[in-house]
C-alpha cells in the first residue's frame, strides 16, 4: 500500500520535471543512504560522534541525549565484564 503511494509520487515528480523515474528514486533513496552512514558512524564511547542529520523540508535525524548515555554507559558495563573474563579473575 505504502510502495504504491511512494511509487505515484516519484511518478509524478519524474513527469513535472522531466527526470528519469531512476534518477528520482535514486535521489530519495540516497539522503537516507546518508542519514545511516552518519548514525551508524557513531562511535559508541565517544558522545561527539552521535551527529545529527538535517534533511531540509523533511526534519532531523537525532540520537537522543539519554539515549547516548545509555549506549556509552552499556558500552562500559560490557567492556568491563570483558576485561574481568580475559584477565582470568
């Protein structure tokens, strides 16, 4: 149901402006393309690399602040427990 909507609106745009169907989905699909890169290059200790992604006209792509610590302080707990298991104690 969803595709068929998103199919007649790429439709549409390919005749008002006369740009190959491909070209279109090839433009929609490559901001989100991005917005993953940019989420899944965060390194989860380090909180400055939870960056967020503005797509212009369509809203922002943000890691929320609890959220980030909820990742890092996870991080830490099972890079703990780790190190404890490698070191044989």
């Amino acid at each position: 149901m969803m595709q068929k909507k998103v199919d007649k609106i790429i439709k549409s745009i390919s005749l008002n402006y006369r740009i190959p169907v491909k070209d279109v989905e090839e433009m929609i699909k490559s901001q989100f393309a991005f917005v993953r890169y940019v989420i899944e290059s965060a390194e989860r200790d380090k909180e400055e690399t939870f960056k967020t992604v503005k797509l212009p006209m369509f809203g922002k792509f943000m890691v929320k602040n609890n959220m980030i610590a909820h990742i890092i302080n996870s991080k830490k707990k099972r890079d703990g427990f780790r190190s404890e298991e490698s070191s044989g104690e």
